[in-house]
C-alpha cells in the first residue's frame, strides 16, 4: 500500500535540494513553481512517514507482547492510530484541484424576488467580506451595481490571499463550492403582512486568471466606451468612462463602470474576462473528462439550487451534502467554515470512491 509515496520522497528531496541552490531563486517564478510543489509534498512525505512508523511499532509491539502484557495491551492503541494515519493520508494521495491556490473573482447577482433579492445579494456578499476578513484574505470591490433599498443588483469582488497558503486552504479552495443558486426564506422589509417571501441569488466563483494562463488576443476584442450611470460624483455622467468588453470567440460580454477612468475600467473589465475564459476552459475539460466531473460537489451547472436560508427558523441547509445547522446568524456573520468543510469533506470522499 501506498508504494507510490516511494517516488515523491525522491521527488521531495530533489526539490529541497534545488531550493537550497542560491542560483534557482534568480528564476522567481520558477522559484515560486519549485515551493509550490515542495509545499504540496510535505504533508504528504510526513504523513507516509508517521503511517510507515506506526507499522514498525505494531510488529515490534507484537514480537514483545508474547511476553509482556503491557507490549499486547499498546498493540491495540497502535491498529487504531494506524487505521487513522491511513485513512489521512488516503485524503493527502486525492487528486488535487490545479486551481486550489488561486485567488478568485466572486460575483453575487440578484435573481428572483425583485428588491429582496438585491437586498439578499447584499447579505450575501457581506457574508463573503466576513469570512474573507476571518480568514485574513484582502477583498477589493471591482464592480457594482447597486438596487434603489441598499441591495446589490449585481457585484464582484477579487479575494486574495496573503503569502503563500497551505495546501487546501487557498482562496479558490474554500470558495469553490459556493457556486449556484443561493435561495433565502424570509419576511421582507417591504412585506406589510408579515408573511414569509422566498427569493434567491446567484454566485459565481472563478479562479483569477494570470497572463499566462490565458492568451487573449487584441484582434478578438470589440471594445465599446459609453457614458457610466449610476449615484453621481466627479467624472461619473460627465465622461465616456464605461468600457464594454466583447471576446468575440466566445461571445462573453464583461461591462465596467465604477473607475473613473477608461483605463482603469478596461483593465478591470479584461481582468473578469480573463478569468472567465479560464472558468470556461476548465468546465470544457471537465466535461471531457466525464470521471472526474461526476466527482465534483460543485456542479458546472450554476443554474443548480445549492443552499437555503430559512431566517424564521435560523437553518441554514446545503441541499448538495445534507449539511444542515441552526446558526444562521453566526454564518451570515462570516462562519462559513463549517459548511464549507462539509463541502470538501464529501468531495474528498468522492474523489476516494472513484479511484477505488
């Protein structure tokens, strides 16, 4: 079991021992390319380590316990850490999501339900900024479009890590799995009868794409400049600022308003677009690749419902995994991380039953 660890020992080795060369660090990025293998091997070459440790012990700890009771008695403790250390580094060996340690853009768009909806968008996106915050992650707001109660009709955000993270902790890491239909049950502030309105939201979550991940070509672009709309101020209605962005390939449209230059509205617009044509590449290569698509929690289909927030009884449910929790109030306050990790949890899982 586990013979495979075998070679990324060697692999492990032979990275800390490029690492130690001064010369390798005058390539950054390979630099950064090199660290990022050697952090994503080092849980794994511990963890194989413990497990093969432990192995030794339980025969030794057999030998003597022929003779001595107190060597049988700890051969017992030993199978069960054992059947621990197996089953971590089982989760350690699954197939890791290239994407896990990037930033990402995250989109929340009002749907059903008029103002409450955009009212809902806002609860939801103040909910991101919470566990971004929680998390030490930067947020920056790239584009909004605000409803006439406070709302949001629609917004995006980057969220970005600090320095480098540990394996399964970057940003795209977490925050995949909130991809899908959002649905909230609740008394509007508008409602004068007090009954319970249902409406939702949708998010979409890309991993920031860098230069190299995608090639745009000029040639492929209609750029389009009109005049920005929205609450007033200096330059805002007063110059064609906006920038309307077609990549006519694909026919993806991205707008931005909430510069005050062109310039700068351009490149935030080619910055959503880049990270949709990546998103785009992606879900194609999933869908080629029927195996491991069918093991994903987050569904490429965004139009799916994937939570529910039912205020009157202070639940939250994800419907994808069963998650169900009557905190409602704390999560909404930024304590995503309980049903995120039911998410992950049941991905790992899986991701371990296809490859058995």
């Amino acid at each position: 079991m586990f013979e495979a660890v075998e070679e990324l020992i060697g692999e492990h080795a032979d990275i800390e021992k490029k690492l130690a060369d001064p010369a390798i660090h005058a390539d950054q990025a390979g630099a950064r390319k090199l660290n990022k293998r050697y952090a994503e091997l080092t849980p794994i070459i511990t963890a194989y380590l413990a497990w093969k440790q432990n192995g030794e012990d339980i025969v030794t700890a057999r030998e003597l316990g022929a003779d001595d009771p107190e060597f049988a008695a700890e051969v017992k403790v030993l199978e069960e850490r054992h059947e621990e250390l197996t089953e971590k580094l089982r989760l350690l060996l699954v197939p890791r999501d290239p994407s896990d340690d990037k930033d990402v853009i995250l989109e929340v768009k009002a749907g059903e339900g008029g103002d409450e909806s955009a009212l809902f968008a806002g609860d939801l996106l103040r909910m991101y900024l919470r566990y971004a915050e929680r998390l030490g992650w930067k947020t920056e707001l790239i584009q909004a479009n605000e409803s006439d109660l406070g709302g949001y009709k629609d917004v995006q955000v980057a969220v970005k890590a600090k320095g480098q993270t540990e394996p399964g902790q970057g940003v795209w890491a977490r925050l995949k799995y909130e991809g899908g239909v959002h649905r909230v049950q609740r008394v509007p502030a508008t409602e004068s009868q007090g009954r319970i309105h249902t409406s939702a939201a949708g998010v979409l979550v890309l991993p920031e794409a860098e230069d190299v991940d995608v090639e745009i070509s000029p040639n492929d672009l209609r750029i389009d400049v009109y005049r920005s709309s929205g609450p007033g101020g200096q330059s805002v209605n007063t110059t064609d600022s906006a920038v309307r962005i077609t990549h006519e390939p694909t026919g993806i449209v991205v707008s931005c308003q909430n510069e005050k230059s062109q310039l700068q509205n351009k490149e935030q617009a080619l910055r959503i677009l880049r990270a949709r044509l990546l998103a785009a590449a992606q879900e194609e290569a999933e869908k080629e690749a029927s195996d491991a698509r069918r093991s994903q929690v987050r569904t490429v289909d965004r139009s799916e419902r994937v939570r529910t927030y039912n205020f009157p009884e202070n639940r939250i449910s994800d419907h994808r995994v069963g998650f169900k929790a009557y905190n409602l109030d704390q999560v909404l306050d930024g304590e995503l991380d309980p049903v995120i990790q039911a998410c992950v949890d049941a991905d790992a899982s899986a991701k371990l039953a296809a490859a058995q």
